[in-house]
C-alpha cells in the first residue's frame, strides 16, 4: 500500500520514521498557510477600514468602539419575547401632538404639490441597478441580484408601481416585514437586550428607492 502523493509504502522498514517526517512536513505548511490567512485577513481589515474613513468617518469610529458581542448563547424564552416585545408593539398609545404640528401644518399648505410621476421601466431598472446584490429580503424572498438578471419584470414592476401610486393604495405584502431580534450585549436571556431589525421587501425598497 502506498500513500497518495508520496513515495510511503507500508512494506518499507523505516516507515515509522517517514510517516513521522512525512506529518512534522504537514504541520509545517498548515503554520505557514496559517500565517498567511492571518497576514491577508489583517490586511484586509485595514483596507475596508481605510475605505470605510473615506466613505463615513462616524460609521468607522462606531464600529471601533462597540465591543464584540457573542450571540451563541442561550436566546431568552419565546413567551418572554412575546410578552415583552407585545407591550410595545401591540397596545395602542395615545401620542400627544405639541403645537409645532399646527406650526408644520400651516408651512406645508404653501409647498406646491408636486407633478404627477409615471414610473417607466427605465426608473426601476435604475433603482435595481443601484441596489445592494444582497441585502436581507422581506416576505418576499427575494434578492436584488435576481431582480437584475430578470430584466422583463421590470416592465411589469414598473405598470405595478404606477397602478399603487395612481390609487394611492399599496399591497399590505410591501409594507409588511420580517423582524429579527439582534443581541446587543452579552445577555442573551433577556429579551429587552435584543434590538429589533425588520426586513422589508425587496419590491417595496425598490419602489421608495425610484
């Protein structure tokens, strides 16, 4: 029997001696890979946080001083979730409007309407173009990866936005979302450390981005 990629065979006298240098080389090329994947990936780290001082100096400085929070520990119980998150969401609350609503409303009766849009294939295919590849989806399942290799639906979406704003009505599916509850700290058992994060639909985020 002779090992893959080797001149080690079984019958051979000293193969104790070869197996081990054969194993002592092995380790020496995973330490070396290690290091390598270590090198690049800090690498790496600097250049996305160059580009990102560029880009948003307040997103990086953010970023630098949360502290790294570990989610793999035990989730709080799912009737204490409900419990808590149905307390804000569920129970109606009567919100009382101060008088910079009358102040707002009367500046907003001079501001001239705007002019009817009509959405054409062109905007949404704009739109789609725009978009991230692969942000979270809603309900729909859907990516804006697919949305810009189907290009005969922009057609379709854009005859589908058109009909919404003419009637002033959207679909209860567009503005409906999917809400995941991100930890924000080490306590993982406490449903009031958990930040709420909903994903939208991917075609309603494409309708608000025309």
């Amino acid at each position: 029997m002779v090992f893959a990629g080797t001149n080690i065979s079984l019958s051979q006298p000293d193969i104790t001696q070869k197996l081990t240098e054969r194993i002592d080389d092995l380790k020496q090329k995973i330490a070396a890979w290690e290091k390598r994947i270590r090198r690049f990936s800090e690498r790496s780290r600097r250049f996305n946080q160059n580009r990102l001082f560029q880009s948003d100096q307040k997103r990086l400085y953010k970023s630098l001083e949360q502290s790294k929070v570990c989610g793999a520990g035990q989730g709080p119980d799912q009737a204490d979730i409900i419990a808590f998150w149905r307390g804000l969401w569920s129970e109606p609350v009567n919100h009382s409007e101060g008088p910079w609503m009358e102040v707002v409303a009367s500046q907003g009766a001079s501001v001239t309407p705007m002019d009817p849009i009509t959405i054409t294939p062109q905007d949404v295919a704009a739109a789609v173009r725009r978009a991230p590849n692969w942000k979270s989806p809603g309900l729909d399942g859907l990516h804006h990866y697919c949305l810009k290799g189907f290009i005969v639906c922009h057609a379709v979406l854009a005859r589908q936005f058109q009909e919404a704003l003419d009637q002033k009505s959207l679909p209860s599916l567009f503005t409906t979302g999917i809400t995941h509850l991100v930890p924000k700290d080490q306590d993982t058992t406490d449903p009031s450390k958990y930040r709420p994060i909903t994903c939208l639909p991917t075609i309603y985020k494409t309708l608000t981005s025309i």
